[in-house]
C-alpha cells in the first residue's frame, strides 16, 4: 500500500471549500471517471462512477468537517482506496489537503507505486479544479 498527499491554499473560505466538496463533484474533478449513478443514505453518499471498462462505487461520509471516502466492496482497479479531504482556515485563505493511500487489486510489478502515481495526478487535477472554480 502507497499514502499520496497533495495540499493547496485556495482563496475562498472554508464554508465556500465545503460546499464545493460534494461527492459527484470530487469524482468529476479528479478526472478518471464519470458519475454514473448517486444514492443518498443515511450516513453516507455511494456513487458509482464509471471509467474505461469499469464501473466502481465510492462510498462518502463527511467527517470532522472534512469528506472521507473509500472505493466500496470488491469492484474496481484497486484492494484498497481510502481518501481523506481535510479543510483548514489558514491567514490568506484556505488550506485543502488530499490524503489517499491506495493498493492495486492487480498482480503486477509495481503495482502499488503505478496506483500512487496515477492516485496523485487525480488528486492534483481535483485541487487545480477547485482553485479554478473558487478563484
């Protein structure tokens, strides 16, 4: 298993960060799939987000006022996905950090560093996403 960390400071507010920071949004910004479906729960958000010949459902809950979220069961390119999205109010605007440690479900050389790599670039394009539609 591979942790990957990106973090920016965006100007807008916390509260303005926040609700920017719903699931379908995420998905999209990170660039790698498409939303396919949303099912709002009780504790959490599933979304099935579709790629390349795959279909895999993420499973979001907001936690201390931050997003959290997992690929859920078995289905998708990795074992193992979690993601944390953290907010801060920093002096000159707002500090956004993505964390995700993931683990390819594929046997290959690699496999895991591949997976982190590839995890980092989405998470990137996600901040350079919010820091376009906030600015």
């Amino acid at each position: 298993m591979q942790e990957v960390t990106v973090s920016r400071v965006v100007d807008a507010s916390p509260v303005v960060v926040s609700r920017w920071l719903d699931p379908p949004t995420i998905v999209e910004a990170e660039g790698s799939f498409t939303v396919e479906t949303i099912d709002d729960q009780a504790d959490a958000t599933i979304v099935v987000a579709s790629g390349p010949g795959m279909q895999l459902p993420l499973r979001f809950e907001d936690r201390d006022g931050g997003v959290y979220y997992t690929q859920e069961g078995e289905q998708g390119p990795f074992s193992h996905m979690e993601t944390w999205i953290d907010i801060e109010d920093v002096a000159d605007g707002t500090q956004v950090t993505f964390r995700s440690s993931v683990s390819l479900a594929a046997p290959l050389p690699f496999g895991d560093r591949i997976a982190a790599w590839k995890r980092k670039g989405e998470l990137t394009r996600a901040l350079e996403t919010l820091e376009a539609a906030l600015g």
